[in-house]
C-alpha cells in the first residue's frame, strides 16, 4: 500500500485540512480522502503515483473537506462516497458551511450513499466504514484491518476531539463515537485525523477514560 497526506490551504478559513490519498500498489487502485482544497496540488499527486482514481471518500459535510471535489473528480473520475446521512448536507450551506470558505456545494452521484459497516475495496485492501456521529451527523470513519490505520476525519486528533457546536453536532454523541467505536479498535491502530498530526489508539485511550463518570 501507498499512502501519502497532503496539508491543503482552505483559504478563507486560515486553517490546514489533511487529504489522504491510498493507492493499492499492484492495481495502481486509488482513493482520496477529503479533498478540503487546492484541487491542482492532489491531482499533481495522482498523477505522479500513476494512479487509477477509483473512490473519493468523504468523512463528513463541511466545507474544509469538500471544497476540491469537482475539479479532482472532473480530472480524474473516481466515484464519490459519503454517509446518506451527511450527503444532505452537501446541498445545505447552513449545514456544509461553505459560504464560510466561499466555495461552491459540489454536486453528488445518486448512487454513493454509504452505511455503517459498508466494505470499500481497492485492489486487495479492504475498508471498513465505520458510523461516528458527533462533529456532524453522518460522520464517518474509514478502517483498515490489515494495515492497522483508521481515517477519523473531525471525530478525534491527537489529544483532543471534533467540534460539536456546528449544526448537526453533538457532545455526547462525538464522545460515544470515540469511546465506543474507535478505541475499541486493536491498540497499534494508526489515527489518521482530518487535521494535525496523526496518533495512535494506545495514545488516546487514557484521555477518555480520565473524562468517564466514576462510580464510587
């Protein structure tokens, strides 16, 4: 496997968005993760790794993973997946923010609505998602078995987790997300997160059970 992260600019909101792209190197089978921004700096990539584009995988609405959508999929093709229940939000500003970041709603295929527990396959690599409400609705983990590696988007970085004051957020459910269906996963399991540097689930595990009610 390939993997390579991008730190794209979202200009108009004076932040940095982690873009993954994952190729299988026999079949050359390639997914983009999040491509928040600067279409020309992911197709420059695909292009130098000779990649056929299969997927682009969304964890989540908001405007700083969305924003270079078209123009990679106008390039390169690929097929865009997102949660059925964020994929809403892709046609609601007030949910994807994107006249925040001024960039336009991207358009969205009919048939890329994804669930809980769907497998994603390049080549000989599987993925599963993974539902994780709580940075928005319809968030959505990406996990790999085999590699040891989960794509978390906004749900949780290295020593902390997402927002839960945007629309569709909420607290408890971000927390129930992470506790119940990240950290649950093997203890070498590398977190990719949708911004910052990545981490590892043996790392994050004491920082949610320091925040769990304590019987006494």
């Amino acid at each position: 496997m390939i993997l390579k992260k991008l730190k794209l600019k979202v200009e108009h909101l004076n932040l940095l968005t982690n873009c993954y792209i994952v190729v299988d190197e026999k079949t050359k089978e390639t997914m983009v993760i999040d491509p928040g921004s600067e279409p020309e700096k992911i197709i420059e990539m695909l292009n130098i790794l000779e990649a056929k584009l299969k997927y682009i995988f969304i964890t989540h609405c908001h405007a700083d993973h969305i924003g270079a959508i078209g123009e990679v999929k106008a390039e390169k093709g690929g097929k865009i997946l997102i949660s059925r229940e964020d994929s809403n939000g892709l046609y609601d500003e007030s949910i994807s923010l994107t006249y925040y970041a001024e960039t336009p709603n991207p358009e969205l295929e009919a048939d890329s609505r994804i669930d809980d527990n769907d497998l994603i396959h390049l080549g000989d690599l599987e993925f599963k998602v993974i539902a994780t409400p709580g940075h928005t609705k319809g968030g959505v983990c990406l996990y790999c078995e085999k590699e040891r590696m989960i794509f978390t988007g906004d749900t949780i970085f290295s020593g902390t987790w997402g927002r839960t004051d945007l629309p569709t957020g909420n607290m408890e459910e971000i927390m129930d997300s992470i506790t119940n269906r990240i950290l649950v996963l093997p203890d070498d399991t590398i977190i990719y997160p949708g911004h910052g540097k990545s981490t590892m689930i043996k790392d994050e595990k004491p920082i949610y059970f320091e925040l769990r009610k304590k019987d006494f």
